[in-house]
C-alpha cells in the first residue's frame, strides 16, 4: 500500500470532500456534531480559511482514511480537534499516524502541551448519564470505558485525564479532557 500525510490545505477539492464524508461517517455517533456534507465541508472550510487552525490527511492510494486538526490557542498550546478515521478503516492504525504527524508539527514549532475534549454524548464511559457532583475529580478517578470510547486510544499515546467539564453537552454527558506533554 502506498499512504502518505498531506496538509489538508494541499487536498484536491476532490479529497476534500472525501475529508468531508470521512468526518459525518467517523462521528455519527453523534448525529449533531456534523449531521451532513454541508456541515462537515463547513468545518474543513474553517480549516483551510484560517491561519490560526492546522491540519493533516492520511491517504492511501489516493483515499482519504482520516484527518486530523489543531486549533492553536497560544505559542505554547495546541487543541487537538478534530481526529476522525473512515469507519471502515479503523483499527488499522491511521489515528496513531496522524497523531504523530500533528505532534510533529507541534514539536517543531515549539508546542508544550496539547489538548483534547473527549465528549462522551453516547455513553462511552462509566460517567455517561451520572451527576459528578459534589466529588467531580474523585468520580472521574474511577473513570473507565464502557462501550469503544476513544479515551483509551489517546491514553496509549501517553494522554494523561486531567479534568472534566461536567454536563457540558446535555446532563451526564460530560467533556473529558485530555493533555500531553510533549
Ligand atoms: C478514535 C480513532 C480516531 C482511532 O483511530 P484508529 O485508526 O481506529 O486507531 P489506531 O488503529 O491507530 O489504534 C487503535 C487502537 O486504539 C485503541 N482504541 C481505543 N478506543 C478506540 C476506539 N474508539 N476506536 C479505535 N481504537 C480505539 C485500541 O487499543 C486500538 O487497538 P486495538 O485495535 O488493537 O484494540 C477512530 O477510531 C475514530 O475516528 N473514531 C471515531 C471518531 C472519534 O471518536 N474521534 C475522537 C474524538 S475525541
């Protein structure tokens, strides 16, 4: 197989689209997040618009597996978002490639730390649908997957759970942050 990492700013309008496809189909999961082309091309947009936003593909043989973004709040801090791998292609280690392609990045401009709010909206983790009050932190020490949610993944790229942000998307469905040393 034949794969390589573009910029996403270096994509065909042609895999743009397929980025596009490649975020409604990884995240429907969550059908409000990105519920349809128009959405997600709304989103790419963002990130071949503006400077302050960055991004990687992963294609294989010319087809777009996943893609990867940042949000670069400071010099020293980047947000990871989004991270999206065609459904039909997970597992297969595209996720890890474009993680360690966008901490490359991060490292050569002199990154410390990135981010990540892992939502759980569809009960991933033992949290979803609990009230984290009045112990927030001790409750989210006894996190744990439950059902594929993608903490773990970051977890194995030396992700470390350093907070939450309690029933940000509806009650009990918490954001779960994520950071990394670099
Ligand atoms: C999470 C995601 C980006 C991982 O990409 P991937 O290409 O499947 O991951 P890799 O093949 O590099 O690594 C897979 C390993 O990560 C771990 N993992 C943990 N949770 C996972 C999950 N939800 N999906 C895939 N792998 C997961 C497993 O250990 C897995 O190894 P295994 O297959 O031997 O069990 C991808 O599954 C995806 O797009 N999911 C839907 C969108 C999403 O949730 N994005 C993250 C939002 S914070």
């Amino acid at each position: 197989m034949a794969w390589e990492i573009k910029n996403l700013r270096d994509l065909s309008e042609h895999e743009r689209l397929e980025a596009g496809r490649v975020l409604v189909e990884a995240m429907a999961h969550v059908p409000h997040a990105w519920p349809d082309l128009r959405a997600a091309m709304a989103e790419v947009s963002e990130f071949l618009g503006d400077p302050t936003r960055i991004a990687f593909a992963a294609l294989e043989d010319g087809r777009v597996r996943g893609w990867i973004g940042a949000l670069r709040h400071s010099k020293f801090a980047w947000e990871l978002h989004p991270l999206v791998v065609d459904p039909a292609h997970q597992r297969k280690g595209w996720g890890s490639r474009l993680l360690e392609a966008l901490e490359k990045a991060a490292r050569e401009a002199g990154v410390i730390t990135i981010w990540l709010g892992a939502d759980d909206e569809f009960g991933g983790t033992n949290l979803y649908g609990t009230d984290l009050y009045p112990d927030v932190l001790g409750r989210l020490q006894k996190l744990a997957a439950t059902s594929g949610h993608p903490f773990t993944f970051y977890q194995r790229h030396g992700y470390v759970v350093s907070g939450v942000l309690p029933n940000v998307n509806g009650f009990g469905k918490h954001d779960i942050l994520m950071t990394k040393r670099l």
